[in-house]
C-alpha cells in the first residue's frame, strides 16, 4: 500500500490508528507509520492521526 500513497492524496508522512487491537493487550492497538512504512502497536491514550474509509468490495 505504500508505494500507492499519491493516489489517495492527502497522506501526512505520520503515524496513522488502524482498527485493529492487540490481541494481547487491550490497552493498546496497532498503527501504520506512513514515512517508513512500519507497523506498530501504541498505547490506545496516545494521540494519532486517523483515516476513515468507505467500505468496499474489491474489484469495483
């Protein structure tokens, strides 16, 4: 996803939530940096950007 970031537009190079808790610790949940491509989890309390998407299917 990466390399296809100027076709979304609008991309901070940051950090960005994902939806998706760590399994092992509820107290955090996983980010993608957008600089570096690097996943993550963080501290739920912290401070990220986000990015709301549209559900799809893919192939339209």
């Amino acid at each position: 996803m990466l390399p296809k970031l100027s076709y979304a537009g609008g991309f901070a190079a940051d950090n960005y939530w994902s939806s998706s808790q760590n399994s092992t610790n509820a107290n955090n949940a996983w980010n993608q940096n957008f600089n570096n491509g690097n996943q993550f989890d963080n501290n739920k309390n912290n401070t990220l950007r986000v990015r709301p998407v549209r559900g799809f299917q893919y192939g339209t």
